[in-house]
C-alpha cells in the first residue's frame, strides 16, 4: 500500500508517517519547501505551492489513499490577514488537490483529511456525536464548515472520504502541550477562567494510529479525533503540573486577561467542547492512551 500525505512533516504528520513505515506502507508526501524532498524507496518526496496552482502530479503515482493535513496553523494572532491565510491555505490546497486528481484520471481509493472539534459550539453540558447538526459561529466553526464542505467533493470522484475532527493535540514536540506548560516549569502555571471549560483531548500518537487505522479499514464519513475521556481544563492544568511535580498555586487567569493578549484567539483557551469517541471505537479501533494521566506521563 501507499498513501499521500500533505503536511507529513509537521507534528501530526510525521507521526503518521513513522505509523505507516512501522506498517510497511510506503509514503509520498507533498511539501512547499524544496529542502525537505527526500528520495528514500518508503518516503518519497514532491513539490507543491497550492497558493501558485503547482503540484508535481508524479506524486499521485501508485496512490492507494490520501491523508490531507495541509493548512496554515491557528496558533498564531488572528489578524485579519492571517484569518484569510488560514481559510484559503485549506480551500486552495484542496482545491488543487481535486482538480489535479479528476482532470487526470487518478484512481485513489480513499480521501482522508484532517478537521476540527471547533466545528462544534461553546458547550459545558452537550457531549458531541458526529452527527450533531449545529455548527459553531466563531471564525473557528466558519474555518471548519467551509473545510469540511471543500472535502465533501471529492465524494462525486466515487472515493471513500472520511473527515477527522481533532482535538487538542497532546505531544512534546509541540503544539498546545508545550505552551501550557512552559510557566508551569517555573511555579507558575494556572488555569483559564473558571476552568470548567472542556477539553476533548489525544495524544498524538493515538491520532496517528488513527488515521492510518481509517485507511487500513477503508473508512468513510466523519470521526472524532479525540481520547475516549475528556476534561476540564482545571484537570488538564493539574495533571500537567502534577507529571511535571510542580506546585500549582496562582489564581486562574480571567478571560479579559487572555483577550487582550490574543486577541480573538483566546476563544481557544475558553471554548468548551466535549466530544465523543464512541464512533471510532465502534469500528475496532483501541486507544493506548484513554486516560489524561497516561498521556502526560508518557509525554513529559
């Protein structure tokens, strides 16, 4: 088997792709940076720039399934500007990722691209299925709506697409973990608001092994990205600072606070979404890391 990766050398990506070899499933993979090309016989990779309408179609050859993580990051300042990067990095790459399949005859057998939980509303009682119809109206819900729409295309290529809504991604190599616990390693870590906001959550790990458990089963539609055990965000500070063995003692920090600091932004520190995991579950799909705890003592 072989698969197609955009984005496989970021920080879900390159999990992916160690889950694959560790498989024996072969990668291509689609990068901007002409550096990181590399021509190995289990990693090859091609040259792309969606925001010029280029792509190396040879990357397609020998395809068997896609997996789409390509996008600008949200974790950076919501300008105005940045807002339009983040939506149009998703609908371009997309874009020509259709266009170059269906105008050259390309036989995949399945589309798999990533999604958000922040398609979901600001909730602290709902417990959200796949299959809930209200979609959030922040610019994250905005941002996830017109992306998983975009994806929903390639269906009319009689092709398997399954959409993957992720959570907060738990991993030392980067992302929201790091930056939640560099005060925490000088005594100064605290949580956000009232801390009663969920937090659905995985380690990144799970979520490669995920992604290429939805190829291998040949999967279609669209599954939570997240740990059977979601939290609060008063429970993800203390655990973290617990694996850490660091005191926690300061005062939550108030949402006006964090709003002048980020800007926009801070909605990602404050919205509360609890997400299920009973559908990925369902199709045999087993978790080694089901609980907060575990997580955090095999990450930090």
């Amino acid at each position: 088997m072989k698969v197609l990766i955009t984005g496989a050398t970021g920080l879900v990506g390159s999990e992916i792709v160690n889950v694959c070899h560790v498989k024996g499933i072969d990668v291509h993979y689609l990068t901007t940076s002409k550096h990181k090309i590399s021509n190995k016989p289990n990693y090859k990779g091609f040259y792309w720039n969606p925001s010029v309408y280029e792509i190396d179609i040879a990357c397609f050859e020998g395809v068997d399934a896609v997996v789409n993580l390509a996008g600008a990051s949200i974790s950076k300042r919501w300008t105005k500007s940045y807002k339009q990067e983040v939506l149009d990095s998703r609908l371009q790459s997309l874009e020509l990722l259709y266009d170059s399949v269906s105008k050259n005859g390309i036989k995949i057998k399945q589309f798999i691209s990533a999604s958000a939980i922040g398609i979901y509303p600001d909730s602290d009682i709902n417990y959200y299925e796949e299959d809930y119809k209200e979609y959030s109206f922040t610019f994250l819900g905005k941002v996830v709506t017109h992306w998983e729409k975009a994806v929903d295309a390639f269906k009319e290529l009689n092709f398997n697409v399954a959409k993957i809504r992720i959570g907060l991604v738990l991993s030392a190599k980067g992302g929201a973990l790091t930056e939640i616990i560099k005060p925490m390693k000088f005594g100064l870590g605290a949580a956000f608001g009232d801390g009663k906001q969920w937090q659905s959550w995985i380690h990144v790990k799970d979520l490669a092994e995920l992604f290429v458990h939805c190829i291998e089963q040949n999967l279609s539609g669209i599954y939570n990205g997240v740990a059977p055990n979601p939290v609060s965000n008063n429970e993800l500070t203390k655990a973290a600072a617990k694996a850490l063995g660091k005191p926690l003692f300061l005062p939550n920090i108030p949402k006006a606070i964090m709003a002048l600091t980020l800007g926009e932004m801070h909605i990602l520190l404050f919205e509360s979404q609890r997400v299920s995991a009973q559908k990925i579950e369902s199709t045999g799909f087993d978790f080694q890391f089901p609980n907060l705890q575990l997580a955090l003592e095999d990450i930090l």
